[in-house]
C-alpha cells in the first residue's frame, strides 16, 4: 500500500498548510490502522510549520505542548493535534528529551519514533505513505519493532517497553525477538521501574480494554514488570485453587487473569474489579482433609478472601493513583462478589441485599459474577445455566422488592434524629442506633415506614434500654 485515503476534514486542512508553503503528513497510529484496514479515530499531524505558524493559520489553536512543538488544533469539530518536524537528543529523566530541535524533513521526525508500525507517514496532499523504516512490512508480519537498537530505545523511555506489550494485547503483534530481548535487559528493567505511576497506569487501562488482555498481562508477567508495579498480583503464581470438589483448575493468577478476559470488555471498572476479586487468596490460603466422594482428599479453602481482596486492590490502585471513586467503586464490587442467592430468601433478605450492594452496583456485580465463573474453567456462562437462571431470578425478586420499597437508607426514613429528640428521646449515640433498628424494621416491612408508627417503635425501643 503506497497511498492511503485522507479524511476530507485532513484535505482541507492541508489546503491551509499547502496555500502558505508548508507540507504536512497524518502519522502515528492513524496510519497505521489505516493500513491495517481498522478505522483511525485520532489525528496526529507533523508539519514543517513551526508552532508560531500553526498558531497564526488556525483560528482555535490550544499550545498543549509548545516545548516540544505541539499544538492542538481546533478544525471542523476535531481535535487535532499538530507537532512540528523534530529531532530528540538525552533523556537523562528516562522520559522527556534534554534537547528537542526542529527538524527538516519527515524522515527526520520519524526517525525519533518508537516502533516501526508507528513510524510511517501520509501526505495530507495526496495519501503518499512515507516508510523509512519498513512499517508496513512489520504490520504485514504482525511484528513490534523499534525504530534503531531496540535497548538505545528503551532506554530514552522506559514506558516503551510497556507500550510494546500494550499493542501486543490490542493487535494481536508479537514483539519482534531482539525487541523483547532487549526489555529483559538489566539497565532497561531498572529504566522501566523508574517510570510513574500513572504513566503506567495509563498503559496497564489500555491493556485491560484490549480484546484479550490476558495477553499483555502474561507479558507483563514475563518481562516482570508486573512484580514491579503489582507484586501482590504477581505472588499469585503457583498458589493451587484445585482440589477434589472440581471447582478450579488454574492457579490463582492465571484464575484472576482469565476472570479478566470474562469481563466485557467495554466495562473497565468490572474488568479491573475481575482481575483483582481473587487477589486475597494468595494470603488467605489453607487447607484441610475431608472425605469427598468416598475418599480422602485435601480440600483448599481460602475464607474471608473477598475482603482481604478489597483491601489488597484499594493498596495497589492507590498506589497507581487511581481516582477515589473508581477505587470505591471496584473495591466495593470485589467486597461483595460472594454473594450466594437462593430461591428461599424473603423479600427483607433481598432488600437487604439491594441495601448492601447498591441499586446502581447490581448489573456490575453480576457481569462480575460471570467473569469470576468464566476464570474457572475459561469456558461462558452458558445461557440457560443454573447461574443464568439463578442471577435472572434474582433480578426480578429485586425489580419487585424495589417497586415496593420506600426506605433504601437512613436518609429516607419517614423520621430522622430531631424527630426523636422531639419526642424526648435523650440525645447521644443510641439516637443513631434507634435509627438503624428503625430502618432494619422498615427492610422487614416496608409498610412501617410512617412517621407515627416507627416514633411507636422508637418509645418502645428507648424504654427498653434506658432505665
């Protein structure tokens, strides 16, 4: 493929560059999923237009990036962003380039690129496709290759080598074998543990959405670069889930990584929350002999894991500065993901459940569930399984109970704490237990939730416990 097709919106834009003497070229991922025939959302444009020049062409320009030469061009509704031809020299901080200089043509841009596949340019004039470094052949092979020595690379920034694994997950590439080599060197290992936190968490999100991120996770792991930002995850390795009950067959590593595949893909928040929901077992493993069947047989139990899970996960994605809400949220769908529903629970055990759950939690906590079955034995829930049936089920009793409900917490008690006071109720902490006694009546019996009735309740209550 010598020439690509260039989005009307890049052709006009161009007409600009072109009609005050500049040249500009589409680079960078863009191209090369259009050469692999996937559509390309983002635009990253290189210009020999300085940043000055973009700035005075455009009416809407953001200087994201000025230092480096970048600018985000507001143009027919897109976000594009621009960068000047440049050359790169010293990266003593294993991230950003000591000296950033203009360059003059467009090979000499590409030529500071990562990866081969990501080295290739577009005339926005016509399509032609520029390849200095054989991209297109690497695409053609599926291969991941760095532009030059693979370790020189590396070591400008250590984030390379995460990238290289991020796009093994998301297009299915093999990393070439002297690029892979080279992420197992000594020197490179120690740049790539001294990249951040959230530059890592960035990639590892990337590879969580990719369409099987078990992929780039055991990459991860075999590169060891999982032990270096998630050792709590990476401990699980060898620690045996089988036993005679037939429940697992995989390990606790592999159980969260395949849990993780199970997930959707286009939910981040499940498919973290899958492969963390394991996590504790590697600390909460013990055994025990028990007749199965028959015969005797070690049986592996790992009691109060969903807990220990939730406390492992919110370390580790503290740690990768994820936000407190998604951190709450993943951790709180991890606390609860061994619910066991029976046919025989009441409407107040449901309402229960919705109560500790959260209404909004319920179709993750399942999605969840699904995964969490999925990693056993990698095979789908297959619909019109006791679990479908079950979680289906479930569902509707839920739909009902809410329908019925008044009271899903304190805030919505048809009394509060001044109305006890009122009543003479002495202020203290057995207000706040009146309270959560009141609610738990109104769970039983949603029809006790009127104001005269549950201020009966309260005397009573009070009587009963002050002298």
């Amino acid at each position: 493929m010598n020439r690509v097709s260039i989005p009307s919106e890049l052709r006009k834009m161009n007409a600009i560059f072109s009609a005050n003497g500049f040249e500009a070229y589409l680079v960078g991922g863009a191209v090369r999923d259009m050469i692999r025939g996937t559509p390309a959302s983002d635009w990253d444009i290189a210009t020999n237009a300085t940043p000055a020049d973009v700035m005075r062409l455009f009416h809407k320009v953001i200087p994201t990036g000025i230092a480096h030469g970048t600018v985000t061009v507001h143009f027919m509704r897109k976000e594009i962003e621009v960068t000047t031809y440049r050359t790169e020299r010293g990266y003593s901080d294993g991230r950003h380039p000591d000296q950033v200089s203009f360059a003059a043509t467009i090979q000499d841009d590409l030529s500071r690129r990562d990866f081969t596949m990501n080295a290739i340019a577009a005339s926005l004039a016509d399509g032609t496709v520029t390849d200095p470094f054989d991209g297109r052949g690497d695409i053609k092979k599926q291969c991941i290759r760095t532009v030059g020595n693979a370790r020189d690379r590396f070591l400008e920034d250590g984030l390379r080598p995460i990238r290289a694994i991020r796009f093994s997950s998301q297009l299915g590439f093999s990393i070439e074998v002297d690029t892979y080599a080279a992420i197992m060197e000594g020197d490179v290992q120690e740049k790539i543990r001294s990249i951040s936190a959230e530059r890592f968490r960035d990639e590892f999100c990337k590879i969580m959405q990719s369409p099987v991120p078990s992929v780039g996770l055991r990459l991860l792991e075999a590169t060891g670069i999982l032990a270096f930002f998630m050792p709590e995850l990476a401990a699980g390795r060898g620690v045996v889930q089988a036993d005679a009950r037939g429940f697992h067959e995989f390990d606790v590593l592999d159980h969260n990584f395949y849990a993780c595949d199970g997930a959707p893909r286009e939910n981040l928040t499940v498919r973290i929350a899958a492969l963390f929901h394991d996590i504790g077992k590697t600390f909460t493993r013990t055994t025990e002999t028990a007749v199965v069947e028959g015969q005797t047989a070690t049986i592996v139990h790992f009691h109060g894991h969903e807990a220990k899970s939730a406390e492992i996960a919110r370390r580790v994605l503290t740690r990768l500065r994820f936000s407190n809400a998604q951190t709450e949220r993943i951790c709180h769908l991890i606390r609860q993901h061994m619910f066991f529903f029976e046919p025989n629970w009441t409407d107040a055990a449901v309402r229960r459940f919705v109560v500790r759950v959260g209404t909004e939690n319920i179709d993750d906590l399942f999605l969840l569930r699904y995964a969490d079955i999925y990693g056993m034995h990698r095979i789908p829930v297959a619909a019109g399984s006791v679990t479908v049936r079950a979680l289906d089920e479930l569902r509707d009793r839920i739909a009902k109970v809410e329908a019925e409900t008044s009271a899903r917490s304190l805030k919505d008690l048809a009394v509060n704490g001044n109305d006890l006071l009122a009543i003479g109720i002495p202020a203290g902490r057995h207000i706040g237990r009146i309270l959560h006694e009141l609610f738990q009546c109104v769970l039983d019996d949603p029809t006790m939730n009127e104001r005269e009735r549950l201020l009966r309740v309260a005397r009573s209550l009070t009587e009963q416990r002050l002298p």
